[in-house]
C-alpha cells in the first residue's frame, strides 16, 4: 500500500494512516478514531502524549507543523485535513 505522503493524499486515507500512529501512540487499545475525536476522548491524550503524537505524524507523513498550525489541532478531523494539505503541497 502506497503511504499517503507518496501519494498526495486525500483526508480519508490520511484518516486509515492516522490511526494506525494513534495506536503507537496511546497502545493498541484505540479501536477506532473519526475526525470528532478529541484529547478528551483518549485515555491518555495529555500536553505530553500530544507531543509524542505530533512527533510521530510528523516522523510517519514527512511533513513539520508550525506552531500555529499545533494551536489549530482541535481534533483528529483538523490533524488529518492539514496532513492532507501538507501531503498534497509536497507530491
């Protein structure tokens, strides 16, 4: 399977990637994520496993956010449309 950052990719597949770092992240324990999926719906999720998370999407689709864009990060939905953005601007 082609990864999304080879493939400029779109917000769904970035969303089947994601969850895939989600699970690395916080264990295997996160059955699933959809873009509603906040801090507050992770066991887990705190200042320092957000850290850890942008890290490794970062590190996972090559791409590096500014620190505007981290203050954007609401919720899964937002990670995974500035992912696409991100993805789509480097294929």
């Amino acid at each position: 399977m082609m990864n999304a950052m080879e493939n400029g990719a779109g917000t769904n597949q970035v969303m089947a990637e994601l969850l895939g770092v989600f699970r690395k992240v916080f264990g295997g324990s996160i059955i699933a994520i959809d873009p509603a999926t906040s801090a507050k719906d992770v066991k887990g999720w705190d200042s320092f496993s957000h850290l850890n998370l942008v890290m490794a999407i970062e590190m996972k689709f090559g791409v590096i956010f500014t620190p505007d864009e981290l203050q954007d990060m609401k919720n899964v939905g937002d990670i995974a449309a500035l992912v696409a953005k991100k993805t789509s601007a480097i294929a």
